[in-house]
C-alpha cells in the first residue's frame, strides 16, 4: 500500500451532524492526519455545527468552525470502512463488509461549552482508541 492511501476511511453519523459527529471528524482528522479518511453526516442535518461544540474544540486547538452539516447518503456508508453511530438509530443504512461501532454519547445539543466538554473529553478518548484499533489492524 502507497503512503498515499488512507489506512481507512471513517463516516461519523449523529442525528444533526452538528455537534459529536463534528467533534470526533475534527478529532479523528487532527490525531491520524492523512493516515485515515474522515467524513461526518447527520440524518437530518442541522444548520450549522453547535457553537458550544466549537468552542470547546478551540479550547483543546482544533477549529470545526468552518465545517458544514452534511446529509447522510447510502454513498458516504458504502465508501467507508467504520460507520460510528452517535444516537442516529434506524436512519443509518446498513452495507455488508463495513464494521459498525455506535457509541453512547450525550447530545451536546442545546448545552452550554461547560457541559460540552466532558463529551469533547469522552470522544477524544474513543477516537484515540479508534486510531490504536486502525493502525494495529492495518500493521502501522
């Protein structure tokens, strides 16, 4: 395999895209670098990403700021490898051969940046632990 290609490719998906989904792409893209491929949909895309989300990933050097909610399509699921599920359930369309995680995380929706960090916090972690899995799947 070319230095060049991604290792993987991974979609997160929440309800909006506006908020974890956004967070863990920022997260994923900043901690693997070209190393895997990043995309974020949400199933009924919000209007912009949370600004508490925004905030808090200033705070630990990461600017979302400029990211866009997405719709989530059959394309985005059949061109990625990991599908992690934030809460969006039954509207996430399900292919053969793509490993699906769904992780439990609160809905920083509404909440203030004080409330959104230890969800900030809580996705660093499972993205970290993502990229661990990744790369010792793929011998790196």
């Amino acid at each position: 395999m070319s230095s060049s290609s991604p290792l993987a490719s991974v979609l997160f998906v929440c309800v909006h895209n506006a908020g974890r989904s956004q967070m863990a792409a920022g997260f994923l893209d900043r901690l693997a670098g070209d190393r895997v491929e990043v995309r974020s949909a949400g199933s009924v895309p919000g209007d912009r990403v949370n600004p508490s989300a925004v905030e808090a990933m200033k705070e630990v050097g990461i600017d979302i700021s400029e990211a866009r909610p997405k719709v989530l399509t059959p394309e985005a699921v059949r061109a990625s490898d990991y599908v992690i599920t934030m809460g969006c359930g039954d509207a996430c369309p399900v292919f053969p051969g793509r490993k699906y995680l769904d992780w439990a995380l609160e809905d920083p929706a509404g909440k203030g940046v004080e409330a959104v960090r230890p969800i900030r916090d809580e996705i660093r972690a499972r993205v970290e632990a993502l990229i661990a899995e990744i790369d010792g799947l793929r011998g790196a």
